[in-house]
C-alpha cells in the first residue's frame, strides 16, 4: 500500500520557515549517492521515527526506486554513519521472538541542520551524466547496423515499458503526494518519453544505414507521441 506523502508530519506543523540569509554550504566528501541516501533516511525521519527495515519498505512503497538508486547495504551503511555521527538516534528497540531486533531512530537537532544542507545541495548539484551509448555513438558508422538496430530495438521494447510504469506512478499518486513529488515524478516520465522519441529516430537511421550519413538534419517532429 503507498504512503500518503501529503500528510503534514509533526515537525512541519512546529516549523516555521526560515527568512534568514543562508549560509554557504559546506563541503561533503561523500559520493552523490551516498549523500542522496542520507537526504532520504533524514527526510523519512522528518516525518517520524522509523527502523530501516521501515524505511526501506517506505522508499519501495513510494516507488522512489524509479528516482533514487537503491541499495540495501548502502542504505544501512548510511544509516551506520548518520547514527556515529550524532545525526540520527535510536530511540527504541523492538523485540520479536520470529525476527531480528528492530531499532527505531529519531532524527537529532544536528540531523535537521544536515538535511536542511543535503536539501540545498542537491537542489544546487551540477553533476553531467553521460548516457552509457554516448561513446559507442560516436564510433556507431563503422560498426555493423543491423546488429545495432537489433539491439536499440530490445531497448525501445524496455524504454516503451519504463515509460508506461512512471505514467501510471504519476497517475496513482496525484491525490497522495505533494506537488513537488508530482514534478519529480512527470520528470522522470518526460525524460523517458524524450528517450524513447531519440531511440526511435536513432532506429530508423540504423535500419536505412544512415548512421554514418552527414549534411542533413535530423527529423525532429517524427515520433511525437503520448504513451499510456
């Protein structure tokens, strides 16, 4: 069952918002993933205490995996650093004899101040991603296009279902999200949708073997579809 994301949690009814001058960002030697993985655990937790176990459960109930790369050992590793780090705090421990202990944290004062700093700094964060055929593209002429048709018509048959579930997450979750959630999500929908436009112009050119072609444009209003 999805959680309601636009429920106000106990720590947004006490906060007022800051007008104060902010403060220049500090230095983090963390990658972006890890300290992608701490903003969630810290913002879960800006909505009540939770065990990992629960947060887990909360980030796949939510559907983040579609945004957020998860995994299960970085999450508990973040967990361990946040904790020896005075950001976090368990505040209980529950026991069950059919499962391992459980421990529930709170999020300390300092962890607040570093969300708060995590927020800004992926809101601030200038990371380029290349996409993974970026350097086969380029050398894309002198290689065999039939066999590259076959294999961008495999990710074309992926990307046409990628595209279907984030519509249908969109969907599901307009009326239990905040709308900065429903921006995250129409994102990922609109850059799946730009992909599957791009592969579909980048099949037709391997099938007519014009991916080694120059002097001519390409056709950008071909393939301008809304898929559901």
């Amino acid at each position: 069952m999805t959680e309601n994301w636009g429920l106000q949690s106990r720590r947004e009814k006490a906060r007022e918002p800051s007008r104060k001058t902010a403060k220049p960002l500090r230095q983090h030697k963390e990658g972006v993933y890890i300290m992608s993985m701490k903003l969630v655990i810290l913002g879960l937790l800006m909505e009540g205490n939770r065990h990992p176990y629960e947060i887990r459960q909360t980030m796949k109930d939510r559907a983040m995996h579609h945004y957020v790369k998860m995994q299960e050992g970085s999450l508990y590793y973040a967990i361990d650093q946040l904790k020896k780090d005075g950001y976090i705090a368990p505040v209980e421990v529950v026991k069950d004899s059919s499962r391992p202990d459980r421990t529930i944290y709170t999020i300390t004062a300092a962890g607040e101040e570093l969300f708060q700093e995590l927020l800004l700094l992926q809101f601030s964060g200038k990371k380029q991603v290349f996409h993974p055929m970026s350097t086969a593209l380029v050398f894309a002429k002198y290689g065999d296009q039939k066999k590259i048709e076959l294999i961008l018509q495999r990710k074309l048959k992926e990307q046409q279902k990628k595209v279907k579930e984030l519509w249908a997450v969109y969907e599901e979750h307009i009326p239990k999200v905040p709308r900065s959630v429903l921006h995250l999500m129409m994102s990922g929908y609109e850059h799946g949708m730009a992909e599957l436009r791009w592969l579909e112009r980048l099949i037709q050119d391997a099938r007519e073997e014009r991916l080694g072609q120059f002097g001519e444009a390409l056709d950008l209003q071909a393939y301008h579809h809304h898929v559901e």
